[in-house]
C-alpha cells in the first residue's frame, strides 16, 4: 500500500502530540497552509519519496512538516528519511528535523519495549485472585503458550471438570481461553476434548430453549430469570451483547442450582448446556449480514434488493413505495450486518398489514 504523506492525509492527532511538547518551530506555525495544487506542480526532485511524490521538502516548512509527518506516521524507509534529512540540512533546519525524529524515535522504542515485555508474559486459560485465602494470592491455571501446552491444558481442565473440581461457568471461560489459543497455535480440533470444544464453541444465546431449565427445576425463582432474559436479549443493542446478558442470566442460575443442591445429569442439563444452544457466534454474523426479516420471516438480502421497482410502485402506496425504495438504496453501503439492520429498521416503519403485502410481492417474484 502506498504511503501517505502530510498533503494526501494530515492527521492532527501527530501535530497535536508534537504541539503538547511544544516542538513546533515558529516558521511553520506562522506559515501558510501548504495546498495539494501547490504540491502538484512541483518537480518529482522536491520531495522525499519523489516514486510516489511524497513528502515535499520545497520549502523549510513543507520539509519539517513532512518529516513530522514521516516519523509519526511510523515510516520507516532510510532512503526516504535521509532524503529529508539532506533536504533539512539545505534549509537550515537540521536540528528542528533532528528533534522530531528523536521525538517519535523514543515513542517506537516505548511502544517497542511494551509490546516486548507483553510477548515475554506467560498466558493462563484461568487466574485468580484468592485474596489471602491460606495465605495465597494470584494464582494461574492451565497454561497455553505453545500447542503442546494447549493440548496438555485441555485434557488437565477436562479432568478436573468432570471430577468436580471446577464448575460449568469456570468451564467455559477456560474453554474458551484454550479454543481461542489453540486457533492462533494451529492445533488440530480434534486434539482437544470434547468438553473442550463444547464448552470453547462461541454460542449465541436461546432464550426460548433456556424454558427447558425451569420444566427440569419448576423453580420460581428460575422462571424469573427466564423472563429477566428474554427481555434483556430483547433488548439488546447486538449479538455480542446479548451473549454478555445470557452469561450473567447462567451465572445467577448456577447460583439458584448450587443453593437448592441441584446435581448437572442426563435429566438435569446444567445452565450453560441450555442456554448457548444457538448457532455459533460466526454462523450468525454470517447470516445476519445476508439476511433480512420481516415479520420474522428471514429472507435473503439479494431477493429484497432486486426487487423491481415498478413492482414496488403497483403495489405500494407512495409513501410506502418510497420506504421501501430507501431501504433497498442501503445496499450500496455494501454488504455487511449494519447494512442489513438498516434495512430492518427501515422496514419497520411499514405498518403490519403492508409488511404483509411486501412478503407477497417478495414470493410472488421468485423468493
């Protein structure tokens, strides 16, 4: 990709840094605003990266400005910098660029050694903070550095699951920690348990099935809960969220379960198994960014757009007719689960009996 210089892409946010620092030179901040026309009509020789005609160095300040650009921007072509550094030295403004690369130089060598330290700091699939408890404190479990680890972790988490020692909420936590770990190592699915897999798949919430819990309990207090998360997932802004919701909904009912001595069985799912029964996180995104729904109806997202519009207008009111014709215009966002929720949203403005006239036309033209 090519890069950028001052001219095609100013990004306030490295004058602004180097202004906090109070290193901009006078000239520049007295200077006028340099124009991409004045920059088109400049000779390739005026600028830095003169292959792609980048960073002009014309004048003092359109060279200071292009380094600043150059060393914040994170660039790190040498023939490109010592062609600024050369064009300064013929300015006069030597230290002022030599100042603006030390800046940001020791910036990169920060960020450098942070990202350093993060690589060196060994990865749990769980830690926890037992607060003094027999006199201990933070402690990690499971380990997933390597694929060897991940593997070894997958069977030892398995183990203490299915002995007791860990619960389902716990369960799916490290799971996932060890599912996610094992993607980024390459290890093969099949080298981790099925507990694993089970509890590692990222689910989307059921709320519906989630009843099934309150038919094996006939608790009150889970048929509450029940309906706390129906109108939460309702509720919710997206998919994502929702998934937060229900984790908090499985916990409060593990809690009921484990207060009324409730033992997980054949006959007894536990909260986790029921409620992330959906498709996984990626079936659904995938669905949600070519479908769309009316009247809970789902319908591919292609259909609705190639709907013609001399369809629209006979059989459609003017004001219905041009609803629809601005959803359908949405797809030249592109494609994506935005675009889709637009279209909705934009649908939802059609009353029921239209919506139902729209599902009609839809079938009757190839749906």
């Amino acid at each position: 990709m090519p890069s950028i210089d001052f001219v095609t892409a100013n990004n306030p946010a490295i004058f602004g840094y180097l202004q906090e620092k109070d290193a901009i030179p006078g000239y520049v901040l007295s200077s006028n605003k340099i124009t991409k026309d004045e920059v088109d009509r400049l000779d390739k020789v005026a600028f830095a990266n003169q292959a792609e005609r980048l960073y002009p160095c014309h004048t003092k300040e359109a060279c200071w400005e292009s380094a600043a650009y150059f060393a914040g921007s994170g660039e790190s072509d040498e023939t490109v910098k010592a062609n600024i550094e050369k064009m300064a030295s013929f300015h006069g403004i030597e230290e002022d660029v030599a100042a603006v690369f030390s800046i940001f130089e020791g910036e990169m060598n920060k960020v450098a050694s942070a990202e350093n330290k993060e690589e060196r700091m060994e990865k749990f699939a769980l830690t926890l903070d037992l607060q003094g408890f027999q006199g201990r404190g933070v402690e990690n479990f499971y380990p997933i550095n390597n694929a060897h680890e991940v593997v070894a972790s997958s069977d030892s988490c398995t183990s203490d699951y299915n002995s007791g020692k860990i619960p389902s909420s716990a369960m799916r936590k490290i799971a996932s920690a060890i599912t996610e770990a094992a993607i980024s190592y390459g290890v093969d699915p099949s080298e981790l348990t099925g507990e694993v897999r089970a509890f590692g798949t990222r689910n989307t919430p059921d709320p519906y099935a989630a009843e099934i819990l309150v038919k094996m309990r006939k608790s009150a207090a889970h048929n509450e809960l029940i309906s706390e998360l129906q109108e939460k997932i309702a509720s919710a802004a997206d998919v994502h969220e929702a998934i937060e919701m229900a984790n908090e909904i499985a916990e409060k009912m593990f809690v009921l379960d484990k207060q009324a001595g409730v033992r997980y069985g054949k006959g007894v799912l536990d909260p986790y198994a029921i409620l992330f029964t959906g498709p996984t996180l990626e079936e659904f995104e995938k669905a949600a960014a070519t479908t769309i729904s009316i009247r809970g109806v789902n319908i591919p997202v292609d259909d609705f757009v190639n709907l013609a519009d001399k369809d629209i207008d006979v059989n459609f009111s003017a004001k219905s007719a041009s609803i629809i014709k601005e959803a359908k215009s949405y797809i030249n966002a592109g494609q994506s689960i935005d675009t889709c929720v637009n279209i909705n949203s934009k649908l939802a403005e059609l009353n029921r009996d239209t919506q139902n006239v729209l599902l009609n036309v839809l079938a009757n033209t190839g749906w």
